[in-house]
C-alpha cells in the first residue's frame, strides 16, 4: 500500500477488532505451511525414477562396451562359440627361397600344366620348387658326370644346335667351358649340352 492510499475506515476498524491468535492456532499454520514446502511423494518417487533409469542406462551402456569390446577381439564369436580360421599364407615363396640364393648361381620359374615352378640352378645341378606355397622340393637334375665324362672323350660327336627347343636358360657350368641349356620339354625339364640338343644329360618329369 502506498502513502498517497488509505485504508478504508470501515476495513481499519473490523481489522482491530480480529482478536490475536493463539498458540496453538499458530503452531497449526506453520506446520502446514511445512507441510506444503516439503517433497511430496510424487516428487520423490520421480526423482527416483530418473535415478532408477540413470542407473539401468549406464548397465546398458557398460554392458554395450563390454560385448563390444569382445566382439572386435572374437570376430569368430557369434552365437556363442568360437570357431577356429586357418593360418594365412604367404602369395609368394620368396622368404622360403630367400635361404636357398646363396648357393644358386642364377633362377628361372616355368608354368608347367597350371602349375608355376621355380629352378634354381647352382654348379652341377638344378633345383626345381614349387613356386607358390607350400613351396616344396620337386626334385634336382644333376649333370655333373655328364660333364666329367665330355672332359674325358677322345672325340666329340657332330654338333647339334638347340632349334625349335622352349630354352628356359643357357648357362656355362663353374670351372668349365661347355656351354649348357635348361629345356622345357612336354615331360618337364631337361639339362644339355648347347651343342650336343639330342641328349639330357638330365632329366625331371613335372606332375
């Protein structure tokens, strides 16, 4: 109420005439006026609500993390069981080869039937691997007697040039002079003399 208004006489007089209240009348008003500052159970019961979802979230959320986690380390694990992938395999036999360059003076690989073989020639013999995994031995052509005995002829036969013939590698053998030739024939590999083509002084058939 400002100072320019004025209580109506009327109001002014009724208003002394309240008698005071009494103490018991009192204590009821604050107690009630408690009664409505204080959370009800509705409130209560909401907030435990949140706190009930809050806490059912993060269960989710841990356990979301958890069967993440084991399912990026146990790809294989689906529905519960493990199953067991095969080793991968390397494309190439290189590292396998890798130990066996030191006694191989040179190398050449051939595709026999669909199927590529490496051959690894070394002083007095051929080595032929598989070329692709498991990479395994296929077997080795050895010439070295053949050379021995042409140190030792009294005469050489007439000269026979390798024409026509799939020539994989001319090489000349270590502390010799004879000139030699790997020929892919339609059995497989065989080792002759460049000048002497009508006879293998070795021979492998490839399966």
């Amino acid at each position: 109420m400002s100072d320019n208004e004025e209580l109506d006489p009327a109001l002014a007089n009724a208003l002394r005439d309240i008698p005071p209240a009494g103490a018991a009348l009192r204590d009821a008003h604050i107690a009630a006026a408690l009664a409505e500052m204080a959370p009800s159970r509705r409130s209560s019961s909401h907030r435990m609500r949140i706190l009930t979802g809050v806490a059912a979230a993060t269960v989710l959320a841990v356990g979301g993390l958890s069967f993440a986690n084991r399912d990026s380390n146990s790809p294989g694990m689906a529905d519960g069981t493990e199953t067991t992938r095969p080793p991968k395999t390397g494309a190439s036999c290189a590292d396998t080869f890798s130990g066996l360059s030191t006694e191989a003076e040179h190398s050449e690989s051939i595709t026999h039937q669909g199927v590529e073989y490496a051959l690894l020639f070394r002083d007095g013999a051929v080595d032929v691997y598989v070329a692709t995994p498991p990479c395994t031995s296929v077997g080795t052509l050895d010439y070295s007697s053949s050379l021995s005995a042409r140190a030792n002829e009294a005469a050489s036969p007439a000269e026979q040039i390798c024409n026509g013939q799939d020539v994989v590698h001319q090489f000349t053998s270590a502390g010799d002079n004879y000139s030699l030739v790997a020929i892919h024939t339609d059995d497989g590999i065989s080792v002759r003399f460049a000048d002497r083509c009508g006879i293998d002084l070795a021979t492998l058939a490839l399966p």
